[in-house]
C-alpha cells in the first residue's frame, strides 16, 4: 500500500494510511508494534505444536463452547494474577476476549445503553472511542514539572458527576507511558464508585502479562473496578487474545455483548495460552528478557533526544509501556502540523492531536506533544529519532 501526499493529521484514522504503507519511505516511529522476543516465540511454537497433538484437539476446534473463555485458562489467569496481587480470583472473575479492543467496545455499548458518559483522562489511546451511540469525554490532567526535561500527568480529582458511568485509563499509558500510582489510582476507584461508575484500566503493557511497568505496580479490586489484560506484547499480537478481571456480575454482563459479537473466544491460541501458563518460564521472560530490551530502547531514545535535541523539551516520567511522550513547549504550530514536515524528512511520529477529544485540542499540550515508540528495529529507531531531531531544532 502507498501512503496519500503528507498532510496533517489531526485524527487517528489520518495516520492509518502511513502506518499501513510499504513503500520503504519512513522510519516508523509513529506504530505501536509489540517488541518479537525470540525465546518467547519459540515457547509458543512449541505450545501450538503440544496443543495440536492432545487428543481433545478435534473436539476443541469441532464444536461450540463457553462464552466466558476456556475453563483451564482461566483457572490459570485467576490463580496467577490472584496470587501475585492478593486478589480473592477465581474462574468466575476472569471473562477471556478475542483482543482487548473487543473488552473496550463491550464496554462502551454497556454504558452508551445507559446513556451515561465515558471519561478518559487526557490524553488517551484514541481505540478505545468505538461506539458510534456512545458519549465519550475527556478531562485534562494535572501537569507536575518533577525535573530537568520531566513532566507527569495525574489524572484529576473530584471532577466525576452521576452522569459518567466509567472512567477509563491505561497503565503504563498510552501514549504517555504513565502508571498511575496505586494511591492515586485506588483513591479514583473509590470516586467512581461513589458516583455508581465503573473504573476500566487497560494493563495493556503491565503487569503480569506483558510486564512492560519498570516498577512493581499494584491492581486495584472493587466491585466497580474492571481490569482489561492482553497477551498482545508478550509475542502473540497476532492472535488477539485478551481478558478481563472483574466482579462476576460486571463479567455477565460483558459476557451477554460478547455473546452477540462473536458467540465465544477462538480455541486454540486459549489453549496455547494455557500451555504456556502451565509453569512460569513464559511470565518468566516476560519480567526479565522482554522487559529489559525494551527498557534499553528507552534509554536509548532518551539518550538520543537529550544529546540531539537544541529547542527545549520535555519527556513524560518512564514508567513503562513502549512509547516515549515528547513535549516541545517551544513550538510555534502544532505537533499535528509538523507531521507532514517530519514525514517528508523521512520519519513518522505520531502526533498530539488524536489522543485528546477535539474541544481539547487548543490545550498546549495537545498542540505541542507526539508518541514516539521505541520498538522499531534499532537502526531505523536511531535514524528516526535524527531526523525528528533534526526537524524540531529547525522549526523551533
């Protein structure tokens, strides 16, 4: 696929058609392709190759099953996340999903036939607005200079009304690379429920799978509280495989939308992700080998941006995940404006502008951030970060 002439891009589906694109033109530091881990993909290639020869194999692949997802898999999930956390788990509190994306959408049909409002807390990862019938809204964060070149982002509080029915977040963010911390974030839970809200935290890049948070983040539990999880970056992007930790009345009833969607999960990667799960080489990896390549490519970014970079800037804490969050006070137009002067230079960043709602796109940090990832081969991701170098210190 060719990319269309460069423009900007002020939305997320802008950017589809470069990030789509093979022409070779780019370094791409604009997508959020997980980070391949060799020794993680040779466990799940010899998962697949044990899954096909159990004598069960026909009758898993031949015939209809759960709407809530293996049985054995999520016996494993309950029993892993219950005692790494302390959470009172068990099979009932783990609903298994084709993706997470499918998890955000569940939700978001749940709360739009309320008729009550969706709140992130800006910015955030614009996949989760899926629901055309859904009201969707966004509070700016609290912004702490907390060092030379470092900023944060807290999500604000007391700003929840009875009309929100969820507050959704990730952690490690994206794009920011944010973890809430656990006083903060238990202090929102209890806000939410408060208000009869549900608070939704997509641990997309956390613990335990991926494993992606450079420190040892805690999980909130609640009744009201609902936990998305993902193998995506733990080497199995490409066979959407995602779950969700809640209480079982919240899981009933995602279950019921899931159940309309697509009747039940796929068999046989829940089946390789109980293999896999059957002892703890593969979370294993997950702590140790995956987390630390990629938390040597933020290293390296952020060791790029501070020897290259003449204008003033700003990066968002490391607090994992696999994006950099890159703040150009100085700039004079907007980020979303630069993205064709970068892409013309030969590299693609991901712009401000699609992680926060429209009304919010005058805020100065939604004119004058971008995503940066860090996962692209090594070459290209120093190449990249030149040319973006290269381009802020002339354009201001």
């Amino acid at each position: 696929m060719t990319a269309p002439p460069t423009a900007a891009v002020s939305e997320w589906q802008d950017l589809v058609p470069y990030l789509r694109a093979d022409d070779g033109r780019w370094h791409n530091l604009a997508a959020g392709m997980p980070m391949q881990n060799p020794s993680l993909a040779e466990l799940a290639r010899r998962a697949y190759r044990t899954v096909v020869e159990r004598p069960d194999f026909p009758d898993r692949i031949g015939r209809y099953h759960d709407v809530m997802g293996d049985g054995e898999l999520r016996e494993r999930l309950a029993a892993l996340y219950g005692n790494h956390f302390g959470l009172p788990l068990s099979r009932d509190n783990v609903l298994v999903t084709p993706g997470a994306q499918a998890a955000f959408h569940h939700l978001s049909a749940h709360v739009a036939g309320q008729g009550r409002r969706i709140v992130f807390a800006g910015p955030e990862y614009p996949g989760y607005r899926t629901h055309p019938g859904a009201r969707y809204d966004m509070l700016l964060p609290e912004v702490r200079d907390v060092g030379p070149h470092e900023f944060r982002y807290l999500p604000p509080r007391g700003a929840l009304g009875p009309d929100v029915g969820a507050v959704v977040l990730s952690r490690p963010g994206n794009p920011t690379g944010s973890v809430v911390p656990d006083a903060h974030l238990e202090e929102l839970a209890r806000e939410c429920a408060a208000v009869g809200a549900l608070l939704v935290v997509d641990n997309a890049y956390g613990p335990i799978l991926p494993g992606l948070a450079f420190g040892e983040p805690g999980l909130p539990w609640g009744d009201n509280v609902v936990l998305v999880q993902s193998f995506s970056k733990a080497s199995l992007a490409g066979e959407r495989l995602g779950f969700v930790l809640a209480a079982e009345p919240v899981l009933r009833t995602l279950a019921e939308y899931q159940a309309r969607a697509v009747v039940f999960p796929p068999q046989v990667i829940q089946l390789v992700a109980a293999e896999l799960l059957s002892d703890d080489r593969y979370t294993a990896l997950c702590a140790g080998p995956l987390r630390a390549s990629v938390r040597e490519r933020h290293r390296l970014v952020r060791g790029l941006l501070e020897d290259l970079l003449t204008v003033e800037f700003a990066v968002h804490c490391l607090d994992g995940g696999q994006f950099q969050w890159v703040c150009l006070p100085g700039l004079p137009g907007s980020t979303a404006e630069l993205f064709p002067v970068l892409a013309d230079a030969g590299v693609l960043v991901a712009p401000s502008a699609p992680f926060y709602l429209p009304q919010l796109r005058e805020d100065p940090h939604a004119r004058r951030c971008l995503r940066i990832g860090v996962t692209a081969p090594r070459p290209a991701l120093e190449r990249g970060v030149e040319i973006f170098a290269e381009v802020a210190n002339a354009h201001g």
